[in-house]
C-alpha cells in the first residue's frame, strides 16, 4: 500500500492547496471532535501532504506538538517540506495499524481520510486507541455514500463500465469502504473507544471547469491514478470522455466554475478514563 502512495505523491504535492481548501470547513469539524486546543499534543494519521495536521498546529500553539505521520516515505517529505516553518510540527513514517509511540502519549488522534484504507480498520483504531491517554480524543474523517460524492464516484464509475467491473474491485479497500455511519461508528467501537459519535459534512467540490475536474481528481485517486498510467491512451480518452458526460449531468454551474456535491462524515470518541 505505502508503494501505491508513494507513486501518486506528485499529484498528492500539486493538489495539496485545493484537497486543504476543499475540506477546511470539514477539517475544522474533525479539530472539534477532538477538541484540540492550546498545549495539546497530537498526531495525525495516515496524513498525505499533512494538511489536517498543519490545521491542528494552528491550535495548539507554541506549547503544542503535531505529528505527521504517514506510511508513505514520500508522503512524509511532502508534509515535512509544508510544515518546514513550524517548529511544533515533526514528521514520522509508520502506518497507522503500527503507531512508533509508547502508550498515552498524545491527547488527541486525527485521520483525515486515512481509516478507511486500513485492512483492518478496528484494528487501525484500536493501535490509536492505545496511543492515547486515557481520556484522549480520537476522530476520523471518511467519505459519506457514493452517491453523495459523485465528483468522485463518476470517475471510478467511468473506469468500471469501461472494464465491466466494480472500481476498485470489491475485495480492495477503497474511498468509500466506510461511508455509512453506522459501520463507521462500529469500527471506532471495535477499536475500543466510548461515547462514540458520529456526523454529516458537505464538502461540495468546485473546479474550474469539467476538463479541471478530470485532470485533478484520478491525480489525487490513488489505485485509478496508477491504473491510468498503465492503460493504453485511447482507451483513457474513452473513460475521459464517459466521465465528462456524466460529469455534465451531475454538475452545476455557480458563477465561472462548476460544483459538485461532496459529503464526509466523522467519527469521534475517546479513550477510556481508566
């Protein structure tokens, strides 16, 4: 998986301003779940480019500490590079489901679309769960219903119906194994948090134009990105083309650009007191 991330960081790099300003209203939702605030130290998981994590470093101040961490080595680089300025901020490389810290270390644990690729993603919580103090804030931030997201739901689409398959197929964690609320709520369960709760954000999604959109978003998909690359290019037009036109139909206009509707969800609790 790290290898997959990897590949696709350059597109990750490029689009990092518009993925932050995309989710800064959801982001600051995610921040609230935790509760982060001044002196809190906290680690975000699963972190890209670290955009969620520069977020909480605006909240913590000079007495707190963020870390970024991500499985992906150049990932990592990324949010190091972006986080150059901030000395509160350090970077790390371990995957989320094998957090490198002792037990109760930090106040609060964030993943902004990061559990919803962990294999076992009870399992994934459980290891944040443990990283935690008692007490200690975790929340998640995962795609709502594919129908909810159709900026990307009509790309992967577009790649299955040119293939007569499901994209990604049904056995491959993708961005929407934990759109539904209740199955998102049961996995920070499983993994040991209490008072859980959860909630819906809209995220619409504006691009410049259609041909914007789709040069952007299999950029920042990582299993489609390297799916593309690996197709013949008639073939790319083709799956181009069926996005673009479904992409007309589920799309309005709002000024010069276009939007799309968007929807995460979040997932929050804490660890036990004692």
């Amino acid at each position: 998986m790290s290898d997959m991330w990897n590949s696709v960081a350059p597109g990750w790099d490029e689009g990092a301003q518009f993925v932050d300003e995309h989710l800064a209203v959801a982001t600051e939702a995610l921040l609230d779940a935790t509760g982060v605030g001044a002196g809190d130290g906290v680690l975000a998981l699963a972190a890209g480019p670290g955009g969620a994590g520069l977020a909480a470093a605006e909240r913590v101040g000079p007495s707190g500490s963020v870390v970024l961490s991500d499985a992906a080595a150049e990932m990592v680089a990324i949010a190091a590079r972006r986080a150059s300025a901030q000395p509160r901020v350090s970077t790390a490389v371990f995957d989320q489901s094998a957090i490198a810290a002792e037990d109760g270390h930090f106040d609060a644990v964030i993943s902004r679309h990061g559990l919803m690729f962990a294999e076992n993603g009870g399992g994934a919580v459980r290891e944040a769960t443990r990283v935690l103090r008692p007490g200690g804030r975790y929340a998640a931030m995962t795609w709502g219903p594919r129908d909810m997201n159709p900026w990307l739901g009509l790309v992967l689409d577009a790649v299955g119906e040119q293939f007569g398959v499901p994209f990604p197929p049904p056995n491959v964690r993708g961005p929407f194994s934990l759109d539904d609320a209740p199955l998102l709520a049961s996995t920070l369960k499983e993994g040991g948090l209490v008072d859980v709760q959860t909630e819906a954000i809209e995220t619409p999604m504006h691009a410049a134009s259609l041909e914007a959109w789709w040069e952007r978003v299999p950029k920042l998909a990582g299993p489609l990105a390297i799916a593309l690359a690996g197709m013949e290019s008639d073939v790319r037009e083709e799956i181009a083309q069926r996005a673009l036109s479904a992409g007309a139909n589920a799309s309005r206009r709002e000024g010069d650009q276009i939007v799309f509707a968007g929807l995460v969800l979040i997932g929050s609790g804490h660890a036990p007191s004692g």
